[in-house]
C-alpha cells in the first residue's frame, strides 16, 4: 500500500546526507520532492539519481522561504506533505503507524518526535525534538513575519504551520542523523539565535493577535527568553528531570549547548535592546 503522502525534502548542500534519506523511504509513498537551493556539490544528482522530482528555489530574502514556495508552486500528487530534512530517516514503524492512522484520520496534520545524535551518539532521553511535519497541503502554511534580513536562513526552521483544524501526534519517532560536526552544529545554532532573538523583539511590539497564534510552548519561550534563569532552567530540565543524564557524556553536552544557545539569544536581545536605546 502506498501512502497518499508527498515527500518534500529542502536542502542545499547535502550529499553527505541525501542518499541514506531517500533510501529510508522505500517506496512507501506517491511522491518525493527534493527543493534545491544552489547546491554546490553532488545533491541534485543524487535527488535524480534517486528518483525524486526536483525544484530549483532561489530565495530573495523576503516571504516566501523554501517550505511556503514549494507549498505554493508545486503541483503535489498527495493530499498530504510531509516534510523531511535530508539529516532525517524514516523508520518502518513510522510507516506501519501511518498506515495504520491517515485512512479516515479527522486530524489535518501530525507531530512528529526524533530520537536526536550528538558528537556521534544516539540520545534516548532529554527534552525531545518534535515538530508539526505532516499535515494536509490545503489546512494552511507556515508562520509568515516581515523577517527581512532576520537572518541568512532560507528555508523555514522554527516557524512552524499554522493549520486550520484539529491536529494529533504520531507516536513512532523518526531518525535525526545529524553527524556534520559541532563546527556545523554551532553555526547553525548561531544562526538561529539570531533568527529568535529578532522575532522575540518583533513579538514584543506586536499585537495580541500574533500572540495568540503562537503554540503553548512558543508563548512560554517568548515570554522568558530575556530572563536569565531560562537559560540555566532548560538545562535543568532537559539534563536532570527529562532525563538527559542518562545519555552519559552525549548527553550533557547536548544539554550544555542547548544552555549556550539560550544564553546567545538573551545576549543578542540585550545587545540589540541597548542599540535601539543608543539610537543605533
């Protein structure tokens, strides 16, 4: 049986991953797309190479990022999009789970949970990454911002969908491979904290509308991003009392550079905060 599901996997520069993500696919669904960003090595032919139809996407700094593009100007076979970071594996038993699930489901889109690798190693425990990756093409499209020069990222991170109808969770998780190496993990992560802290600025003179489309855990993070326990309480949470300890020496790591980013964002917002004081 195959899954009336659409693939759409957006990369640049992911031939080290690419492969073994579209082999844990199998044939187990209507439609693979790979959208491309500019890759400069081998991505685009191994997304040929494996059978996956392929968009070019050049992003001009404004709204539409890569997910909301492909969403808008893809043609999809399926009434459902699940999108996959070429870092991610699918597992068999997230596939017998949506078989079993999407015939009939009311639902319009599905979190997802990961089990995560760091510095090379599998983490079972700690706060686990989820993510609001499958739902039906028509339920709606990911957070737009005037994020205009937010930061360099051009596919949509930690934005996430915002859908019109009632959404559920799937209980297999899914494989984050991500073995590039803290030097990757760290410039990423500093982008991001860049990409957080100009949100939470933007969301501090936004209205109470924008607030409410905002998750419960989003509202908490925004809330207390500048306060200086939040760094410092993640940690606790995530290392001590979700566990993360018992991932050994991977595992408070991982939790010691999830306190890092959290303090670069608090930084970025003072420093940006005391500019605008300035006049800068």
């Amino acid at each position: 049986m195959t899954l009336p599901v659409s693939i759409c996997i957006p990369v640049r520069n992911e031939s080290k991953n690419l492969a073994a993500c579209l082999a844990s696919l199998g044939d187990a669904f209507e439609e693979v797309v790979v959208v491309d960003s500019g890759s400069s090595d081998d991505t685009v032919a191994l997304a040929k190479a494996g059978g996956a139809t392929t968009l070019e996407f050049r992003w001009d700094g404004r709204f539409p990022k890569k997910r909301n593009w492909a969403l808008r100007n893809h043609t999809w076979r399926s009434p459902w999009v699940l999108f996959l970071d070429a870092d991610e594996r699918v597992t068999p038993e997230f596939v017998a789970e949506l078989k079993a699930t999407l015939p009939g489901t009311t639902k319009v889109g599905f979190w997802i949970g990961f089990n995560d690798r760091f510095m090379g190693r599998p983490l079972h425990y700690g706060d686990v990454f989820r993510k609001l990756a499958l739902f039906r093409i028509e339920a709606g499209e990911y957070e737009k911002f005037p994020e205009e020069n937010w930061s360099d990222l051009d596919m949509e991170v930690h934005e996430h969908p915002e859908l019109q109808g009632e959404i559920g969770a799937i209980k297999a998780r899914l494989v984050h491979h991500d073995d590039r190496g803290l030097h990757n993990y760290i410039w990423r992560h500093n982008e991001y904290s860049t990409w957080e802290s100009r949100r939470f600025l933007w969301l501090q003179k936004a209205g109470a509308a924008e607030w409410k489309k905002l998750t419960p855990r989003q509202r908490l993070k925004y809330r207390h991003l500048r306060k200086i326990w939040f760094a410092p309480a993640y940690f606790l949470a995530g290392y001590i009392f979700k566990g993360g300890f018992l991932d050994g020496a991977a595992g408070f790591y991982f939790a010691l550079m999830k306190l890092r980013y959290f303090a670069d964002i608090r930084l970025k917002i003072i420093e940006a905060q005391a500019a605008e004081f300035c006049g800068r």
